[in-house]
C-alpha cells in the first residue's frame, strides 16, 4: 500500500478500489481517522473529526503566509486576513500584486 508521510510518521493511503470515486474518498477519510483518532465512530462523525483536523492544518499553514503578505507593501489579500472557523474564510488566498503574477510562487522565499 502507498504510503503518505505526514509529520514525521508514515500514514497509508488506500489504494482507489474498483468502486466510484466517492467509495475511494471514504476509505481515505476511515484511514485518515484511525490513524489519527482510532476506535469505532459512525461514518457521519469520523467525517467531521477528519474535516477539522485537515481545517485546523490548513488554518495552521495558512497562518504565516496571512502575516507575511500582510506585512507587504507590493501584495494585498483580498478578503479576511483572519484564519479560522469564525473568520468566514476558505483555506485559500486571493492576491492583488503590483508585479505580474506569473511566477510569484517561485520568487516568495526571495521577497523576504
């Protein structure tokens, strides 16, 4: 079986079996929660268990990245710069940037 490392550990990713797609999707999130969480829950709360755990990674990445563009005077976020279940925002970030965007990823580490 493939093997996804995330922090440090090693965590197996089922292999997407002759079902539909959305069958691969649950084996993924009861893998994801027995690793992390273990023990029996119904499918609906091994769901939300999974999906805060990946919001709050997300939220936790996201962090820096907020507090670094904010600190820019070339780059504005556009919506909330607040991360979190109660700052109304999605794990992602949409940029207004005085330079053209085509490449901005790569010259990041470089802008500091």
């Amino acid at each position: 079986m493939p093997m996804l490392a995330t922090s440090g550990s090693r965590l197996p990713v089922p292999t997407m079996p002759r079902s539909p797609p959305a069958a691969g999707m649950a084996d993924y999130v009861d893998a994801l929660y027995a690793h992390h969480h273990g023990g029996e829950a119904a499918p609906a709360e091994r769901a939300r268990a999974v999906a805060a755990m990946q919001r709050g990674h997300e939220d936790k990445v996201l962090a820096p990245l907020l507090d670094y563009l904010g600190s820019r005077n070339d780059a504005r976020i556009l919506g909330s710069k607040e991360v979190g279940a109660g700052a109304g925002r999605v794990p992602t970030v949409a940029l207004h940037t005085v330079r053209p965007a085509e490449g901005l990823p790569f010259r990041l580490p470089t802008m500091a």
